[in-house]
C-alpha cells in the first residue's frame, strides 16, 4: 500500500502475518522493489517497524546463525521468567484487555535495539554487503504486523 509519493520520496506499507516467535523474515527483495518503484537514484532507504516486540536488522540470513541466535536470546532472555511487564497486579500502565504476557519480547527488542534501519540508496540499488539482508525479527508470538519502506533521494 503505498502511503506518500512525490518526486524523491515514496512510502509504502506492507501488512502481513508472523508465525513463529523469534521468526526472521528477509525483506531484502521486497525493500528493492519499493527502490525501484521509487525511481530514486541516489539518496536512502529507510525500513521501519511501529511494534515495541520487534526489531529491524542487518545481517546474514544463514540458518545456523539464525538458530544460534534464537538460542541466545532464550540463554539471556528466557521465556519462562518473571517479567514485572506481565504482572497486571503491580502494572498500572499501558494495559488492554487482551494483552498479551509478553515481557520477555519487549526485553529482547531492547537486545536487538533496532526499530529501523537506514541504508544508502546508489545509481538506483540498495548499497549493502554481499551476505548483508534486511531482515523483521518477530519476537513475540505470531501475530499481524506491518512496516514501512520510505525511500528519499534524488
């Protein structure tokens, strides 16, 4: 869906639906057709997530590393703790009826730190390196989700 367009800036909108905790879901095709469709040549591509229990990153896409790095954040951030974000008898901020226990993903959305990205857009092409991909990272349960591509340049 696309949300902005004017010469040297376009906005589009992906809505989908994960299926796993801890999912990678590469986004590195997709984020080069928004650049295409763009038709903008030299400025920067902007990919951006608006849930608090994901993160947009850079980097392999390789299933061992993915693997290990799903082990690592249930080594450092478990599931199965005490997370004062899930205790509705002491939180009094933010809450919904339907909320989920979800602390464990928000913790480990601060690990990866990453709502956004930003690479260089160059002669028309996503500047990255030869291993690099644009993945989401879902880190709660499945659930639907959405992100943005905005692309600026000349």
């Amino acid at each position: 869906m696309v949300l902005a367009e004017s010469p040297g800036i376009r906005t589009e909108a992906v809505h989908f639906k994960t299926s796993a905790s801890n999912q990678f879901l590469d986004m590195t095709d997709l984020a080069r057709e928004v650049v295409a469709r763009s038709e903008v040549r030299h400025g920067q591509l902007t990919v951006y997530s608006p849930h608090t229990t994901t993160s947009i990153v850079v980097n392999e896409s390789e299933t061992g590393f993915l693997n290990d790095f799903r082990r690592a954040l249930e080594l450092l951030i478990p599931e199965d703790r005490y997370y004062e974000h899930d205790d509705h008898s002491v939180r009094t901020e933010n809450l919904q009826e339907d909320e989920y226990i979800n602390g464990h993903a928000h913790c480990r959305q601060l690990l990866t730190g990453n709502t956004s990205v930003t690479v260089p857009v160059v002669d028309g092409e996503v500047l990255m390196g030869q291993w690099q991909r644009l993945l989401f990272v879902e880190l709660d349960q499945p659930r639907e989700r959405r992100t943005f591509f905005h692309v600026q340049g000349v």
